[in-house]
C-alpha cells in the first residue's frame, strides 16, 4: 500500500504560484496499469505532478519507472488507467502531448556522425521551431550546456557526459512545457554525473519547466527532487518530499560497523540496545544499526562488544539517508537490487573529455 504522507504539497515553492494561489497539475496519473500477457509491470500507480516542480521516480531496475515513463509519453499504450500531461489526455490526445513534452531516454541517440550543432537544428526543425527562433534558441542552448566550443565537433570524438549534455540540449530546443529524463546519469563517471545535476538546477532556474526523472541512484534523488515515488515491483510503495521520507523512518540516525568474532546471535544483541528500531546484517561482519539516539547507542555497542570479547573493526555514525527510507518501505536494500541488475560498467568512448 502506498504511503502518501503529502501527496499534495511538498513542491520546491509550497505547491503554490507566484499569485500564492495552488498550482495546477502538470501530470495526472491515475490507476495506470502495463501487461505484458501474464506479467504485470505497472500495477495501478497514481500521482500528481505540481507546474514546476521536480518530481523523482526512484526504484532498481526493472521496478517499472521506465514503463511509466514510456506510457506518459505516448511511446506505448496503457493497459489501464489514464494519464494526462499538461491537460491533455494520453490516449486521445497523444499529437497534443508530443507538443508539450521533451523526453530524454536511458539510450543515448544522437546521430554519431553528425555534429552537436547539426544535431540539435535536425531536432529543431522537426519540431518545426521557425528558423529565427531555431538560430537564437540553439546559441542559448549551446551556453546553458557548456558545450558552445564543441558546437562544430562530431557527436562520436564526444565522452559520456557531454554527449548525455547534448542529449539534454536536443529534448529543450523545441521550449517543452514538461521534460522526462530517463535515468540521465546511468553510466557516466562522477564527475560528469555532478555535472548533470548542476545543468539541470541551472536549466530549471531559468525556465517554467517541469521536470519527472527516474534514477536508482539515492544521491540523485535527493539533490534533484522536489518530491519522490518510491516504485517496487510495478508498485507506488511511498511518496513525498526527500525529508519528509528520511523523517517517517523510526529512528534518526544510522550507525554502520564492522566487527570480527561476532557470535551467532549477535544481531539479536544489537537488537536489544536502548533506543534501536531496526538492525541489518549486509554480510562480512557489517551491520546497520537504526536508532533514535546516535551517542547513546554507539556507547551501548562499544560497551557491549568489549564485553562479548567482539573487536570492532570500523564505526561511523551517520543521519537517516534514502537508503533506510527503501529498505523500511520494502523490506530490503536497493543497492542490493542494482548488483543484481549490473554486471559490468558501461565503457565510455573516448574522446573529448567533459
């Protein structure tokens, strides 16, 4: 069952316009259901997206965010349910959501032999933008990017970020009202990575724009989003503001450590210290330990394992983080998910470098 604890506040702005009055729904989505025959990968989701909010959809591979995002955007039809962008409805109305939205995919699909400016005037003009506009909006885009002094360099001599750069750039020339980003930093580096958000605040600031990402990554989510949906198996587990989730959490804080000559019941020990709600064991001797009382807890434990003769070989002490809001509403942790998913890292082209 999905928790919602502000599904209708919890925008950047209050949920309210520059005249104080509420803001309208730029996405309505409700009860949508995708099959696939027998399987089912979105099963009844709902939720509203605020004008100008950012709006994350967060979950491991194969949760369904990327189906959800593909049925809002017209790419595939829903099973059940409906959504409507920018008032107009999906099904019906798909030419008049086209015109609305820009949409960057997981794949990077830029035409590789073209140049970044050839790229982004193709788009351009398939979405008929008139030529004097098409002029001023690619220079405009270009800077926002921080790609004008490659504007002449083919789209293959470029690295991972810059051609996921690019990738932003081309799904803004035609000025949309919502932009779907699906999962826009899997695969590149860090430092690119941070580059991205960075684009998309400095993007956001400087344009009325609504903007639904899908990401697994718990940083992303929690710089980036206004509000967050927690999706699990096709399912809408938890929705609301990054504080709001950490803070619906028992406990406060996170101790994380690492001991050797554990016994057996040992989790059940750590169990039993004053102020804990709950105690992971992620394996190798490491445990993450909820609690509502970081000092007095760390004290407890320490005092403990000497006691029980265990050593302790790492201990920090840390604030309730998205990884405790996943594991409390799904019962396990989403890093555990992705190791599943990924094998290898992706390998980048060489090239340019960001």
């Amino acid at each position: 069952m999905i928790t919602d604890l502000h599904a209708n506040g919890g925008t950047g702005t209050n949920g309210h316009d520059s005249a104080g009055g509420p803001k309208a729904n730029a996405i309505e989505v409700e009860n949508i259901v995708k099959k696939y025959g027998d399987f089912t990968a979105v099963d009844g989701v709902s939720f509203q997206v605020k004008e100008g909010e950012i709006f994350g959809l967060l979950g491991p591979n194969g949760a369904g965010k990327s189906t959800l995002i593909r049925m809002m955007t017209t790419l595939i039809p829903i099973t059940a349910g409906s959504a409507r962008i920018a008032g107009h409805d999906v099904e019906r109305e798909p030419d008049a959501v086209r015109r609305t939205i820009g949409v960057i995919p997981q794949a990077l699909t830029s035409d590789l032999d073209l140049t970044i400016e050839e790229n982004l005037n193709i788009y351009a003009k398939l979405y008929d933008v008139p030529a004097k506009k098409r002029k001023a909006t690619i220079e405009e885009l270009l800077e926002v990017v921080d790609l004008t002094k490659w504007r002449s360099a083919q789209t293959k001599t470029l690295s991972g970020g810059m051609r996921r750069r690019l990738e932003i750039a081309r799904g803004l020339v035609h000025s949309p009202r919502i932009f779907f980003l699906d999962e826009p930093t899997t695969g590149l580096d860090p430092v690119s990575r941070v580059s991205v958000w960075e684009m998309l605040t400095n993007i956001k600031s400087h344009r009325e724009l609504t903007i639904l990402i899908t990401t697994h990554y718990m940083d992303e989510a929690d710089r980036l989003c206004d509000r967050i949906a927690i999706v699990d198996h096709g399912k809408l587990v938890a929705l609301d503001t990054p504080a709001a989730l950490k803070a619906s959490v028992p406990g406060s804080n996170v101790i994380e450590a690492q001991f050797e000559n554990a016994p057996a019941d040992w989790e059940q020990r750590l169990r039993k210290l004053g102020d804990v709600t709950s105690v992971q064991h992620e394996g190798a001797g490491m445990y993450r330990i909820l609690t509502g009382n970081g000092s007095q807890t760390t004290t407890a434990l320490v005092e403990s394992a000497v006691k029980a003769g265990v050593g302790i070989k790492s201990l920090s002490v840390q604030n309730t983080t998205l990884d405790d809001v996943f594991v409390h509403y799904t019962g396990r942790q989403l890093r555990d998910e992705l190791q599943k998913a990924y094998a290898f890292v992706m390998p980048q082209r060489p090239g340019l470098q960001p």
